[in-house]
C-alpha cells in the first residue's frame, strides 16, 4: 500500500501540471457544459433545479457534485472545471486500483498515467462536460465490482453500487457496468439462488434509481426536450435495421480507428507481454491482428475517411470542437490543418492500434469462455463491460468522447493481459516517448483551445461594452447558447443564419474572413500547434449602417 500512495501522488502530479501548463483560465462555457453549467448556476444562486432543454442524460449527480464546488466562492466556470479535475484524478485512481486487482504497482501507474495523457480525456478534464466525471464513477464502479468478484466480499460490492448510482445518475449508459457485472458474475460463477440475486441486484437498483429519477423529472418542470434524444435513437435503429446499417459501419470503423489510436502508447508499452499471449492462443497472431485491422478499415474505406473521423473533440491540428460559424458551419480553412498523408498516416496507425487491441480481446474473451478462469476475474468483466457499452453506441451518432469509458476499460484490460508476460527495453522506451508525446500534444491543443476562446469572449465582451445587444451577435454556439437559450429558439431549419439561437447576425465573431462581412476589430492569441499567431475577428454584416470601430 505504501508504494500505491506514491504512485497516486505521481497521477495527481502528473494532473496538475498538465492542467497548469495549459492555463484553463476563463468565465466563460466550452462546448456542451453551458448547459449543466447553467443548472449549477440557477442552484448556487437562487435555490432552484432548472434544466436546459439541451440536456440529454440525467446529469443530476454530476450537478450536486458542481454545486459543491461553488460554495467557497460562489458560481463560476472555473469552479467547475476545478470539479471535474478531481474527478478526473479519481477516475485514475480507479482505473489504478482496476488493474492493480492482477497487477503490479507501476503497471497500474503506467495504465492511469496513459489515461490522464489521453488527448480526449485530458481536454475534457478541463471543461464541465458529462464525459470524464461519468468515465471517472464507472472505473470506480469496475474497480470495485472487479475486487468483488474476486474475494465477494461486501466491502467492495456497496461501494461499487454507490458509484453505479452516481455513473448512472449522471449518463445512462452507465447501466453498463452493474449489466456487465451481472453477466461476468453468473458467467463466473455457479448459478444458485444467492448467487444470481448478488448478481442482478446492482443492475435492478441501478434501473430502478434511474426509472424514479426520469418519473420524478417531469413531475415540476417539463422533461428536457433532448432527454430521450439518444434512447429514440437507438430504437429507431432496432425498428429499421436497414437504414440503421449504414451508421453501423461508420461508427465501427470510425470508433475502432479512434480508439486503436488512443490506446497507442499503452500496447506500446505492452507489446511484448500481447505478442507472448498472442502466440500462446493463436499459430499466427499477425494474421488475426492484420485480420481486425482490415476488418475496421473496410467501413473506413468505403466511407472515404481518415482521422479525425467521429469528430466532436479531435480534430485536424489540436483539439476542439470549434463551434464558430466560420469554421464549424461554413467549413472555411482558417485553422491549420494536417497534410493529407499525414491524415492517411495516423488512420493507418489507429488501425493497427485497434488490430491489436481486438486481438487481445478475442483472446481473453475465448480464453475466459473455453476455461471459465476464475483467477482473472476483473479481465472478464472488463471484456463484457467493452460489448455492452459499444453495442448501443454503435446503432447511434457516436462522437469521439463518447469512446472514454471504453478508453479507461480497454487500458485495463491490455494492462492485466499483458502484466505478468515478458518486457523489453525497446518497449518501455517506445510506450514512454508516446506517453510523453501524447501528454505534450494534450497540453498544447488544450492550450490552444482555451487561448482562442479567451481572445473570442474578449472580443464579446468588448461588443457589449459597445453597446451591442447579444440579439445582434452570433458568437459561435456556447456564446449564444449561454446569452440567448432561454430566450428565443434555436432554428437549424434556416440556413442562412447559425442554428444556435441567433436572432440577428449583423455582428460575427470568427477565426477568419467571411463573405459579405467586414472586418471591425480583432483579438490576437498565441498558438502552440503550430507556432505563431491566432487571430479572432469581429465582422460586421456589409451593407449595416456603420458604426464606430470596435475596441478590442
């Protein structure tokens, strides 16, 4: 235990100066998370729970969690963001302990260390999305249900519900974990009456919790219009397969690309260890990786994609998503880009990271399944929770952050396959310079992102000071959504103007020229990827009335 506290001391090391070097500075909302955000705001400050229409998930766990961190000082997102960071680091302690059930103490910390360096996870550590505290409460969850599995023993077994409750009452499709623990435990063991109630009750108090939740939601204010976008979805898929199919194939070879490239530093790492297991169940394991390979590159080629494929997070050079008119609607070149061979490089890297990663899964899952081990029990589990968790998302839009529980999940199952084979020095080496590249490029995008969005709500700021009426703006969507959700409707049905509740865009605040539209001041930022000067422009409609320039 003395050496698990030095390794967690590392992860929270490791967290804060990755979180620090990229300055996340800043009032102001990012993505999605103005709409939790204004859930916390409306309970921190006048005592009510209000709900956006844009919700689509209970959230109410993670909203209880926000308000908590508001009390010292009051309301603010960085408040929030400093509540996810926490639980960011808590979802490594968790994947820690995952796979300390079957391995050694700085192979646990090389698996979470990866998970904090993940482009995805990292990025989103930094904001107030539903993504990392729902990844974070079902590694907890895993963790503890692993360790039940093991020793069923009832100090592991009613944490591990509580952090079900927590995961489900943030994202539903945390009803994974404890259908996933149902289904390890009653393949692990021999079915009788107390071992099957173990079994189920975690999922029937988790769909219970969540069935009273939805009940009790509309009881005093209209349900969110988006709650059961995602649940739609997925029964419109079942109800047509046919025209569900062609999502399928996307989102398979879409999420498989993303996440072989994700998992790259830890199957570095691990290599040699995958490699012995490989040869021990299969007469030539290049064969079955190269088989996975092409099998998730089949839909990537017929759909002509290279990475970024699923989009949301990731994108061309750094991380986003950026949501101004210009870039996110118009499509318009004004951030850089990669080199188109760069794109087919890392597509063709990402499939071989997933080649790799499937193999390993066929394999403990036909090892569990011929053996039935019980010695490795937290392996089986996490090779259920991995087809239960993506079998839904494949029938549905599927973005890239979507893939975090599976990221978390997939690192601890290549970590325990992999923990007590062979290592190498070419290895170690290898998966640590990914390591650092893949916390470096995390910290730079990061960086980026937040100095972009700080010289755009300067610009925004500076607008009202003018005078301008946020009815006149079209700042990109979390400005509009933040000023204006409560105010008027978002309209995607007309094309000419941005469909995130924009009354009048006589003012737009961009990354680049538009037509139609002159310039009326800018704000400059630095960027790390590549290096040199950003620029964000306020535009003015041509053909307005004119007004004095704006002061930045």
């Amino acid at each position: 235990m003395r050496h698990d506290r030095w390794y967690l001391v590392l992860l929270a090391a490791q967290l804060a100066a990755m979180a620090a070097i990229a300055d996340p500075r800043g009032n102001f909302p990012l993505n999605d998370d103005w709409s939790y955000a204004w859930t916390v705001k409306v309970l921190a400050e006048e005592g009510r729970l209000v709900f956006t229409n844009w919700v689509s998930m209970p959230l109410i766990a993670q909203i209880g969690w926000g308000w908590l961190f508001t009390l010292p000082a009051g309301f603010s997102f960085e408040a929030l963001r400093g509540a996810t960071l926490v639980l960011s680091f808590l979802g490594a302690v968790g994947l820690y302990f995952l796979v300390r059930t079957g391995a050694r103490p700085v192979i646990a910390w090389i698996a979470a260390a990866a998970l904090l360096a993940t482009p995805i996870h990292f990025h989103l550590s930094l904001s107030f999305m539903t993504d990392v505290p729902a990844t974070a409460l079902m590694l907890l969850a895993l963790a503890s249900f692993g360790r039940d599995l093991a020793a069923r023993d009832a100090r592991f077994y009613w944490p591990a519900i509580a952090c079900t409750f927590a995961a489900v009452l943030t994202r539903q499709l945390a009803l994974a974990v404890p259908l996933a623990y149902a289904i390890a435990a009653l393949w692990l063991y021999r079915p009788t009456s107390a071992t099957l109630a173990r079994a189920l009750l975690p999922l029937a108090l988790a769909i219970l919790a969540y069935g009273l939740y939805t009940a009790a939601l509309g009881l005093d204010q209209p349900v969110p219009q988006l709650y059961a976008l995602q649940s739609d979805r997925l029964w419109q898929a079942l109800a047509d397969p046919a025209t569900a199919f062609p999502q399928l194939l996307f989102n398979l070879g879409g999420g498989a690309t993303t996440l072989g490239l994700l998992l790259l530093p830890v199957l570095a790492f691990a290599a040699p260890g995958i490699a012995a297991a490989l040869r021990e169940a299969h007469p030539r394991p290049g064969l079955l990786i190269g088989f996975n390979a092409v099998l998730a590159a089949a839909p990537v080629v017929a759909f002509a994609a290279t990475m970024p494929i699923l989009g949301n997070i990731l994108i061309d050079v750094g991380l986003g998503p950026l949501t101004l008119r210009d870039t996110y609607l118009l499509k318009l070149e004004h951030w850089p880009r990669m080199p188109e061979a760069a794109g087919y490089t890392v597509t063709a890297i990402g499939l071989l990271g997933w080649g790799t990663l499937a193999a390993v899964f066929a394999t403990t899952l036909g090892g569990a399944w011929r053996s039935l081990d019980r010695t490795r029990p937290a392996v089986v589990l996490l090779a259920v929770f991995l087809v239960v968790y993506a079998l839904p998302l494949l029938l549905t839009t599927l973005f890239d952050r979507y893939l975090l529980p599976a990221v978390g999940a997939a690192i601890a199952l290549v970590a325990l396959t992999a923990s007590d084979r062979r290592r190498s020095t070419l290895a170690t080496v290898t998966g640590a310079v990914l390591l650092l590249a893949y916390a470096a490029y995390s910290v730079a995008a990061s960086h980026d992102y937040f100095a972009w969005n700080r010289a755009r709500w300067s610009a925004l700021d500076a607008l009202e000071r003018f005078g301008v009426a946020p009815t006149s703006i079209d700042g990109g969507f979390e400005y509009n959504a933040w000023r204006l959700h409560d105010k008027t409707a978002a309209d995607p049905r007309n094309p000419a103007r941005s469909w995130w509740w924009v009354v009048d865009d006589r003012y737009l605040v961009t990354l680049g020229p538009v037509p139609g539209h002159v310039e009326r001041a800018r704000q400059t930022f630095m960027r790390w990827l590549p290096p040199g000067e950003g620029t964000v422009l306020v535009l003015e409609r041509a053909g307005a009335p004119p007004r004095s320039p704006v002061s930045p």
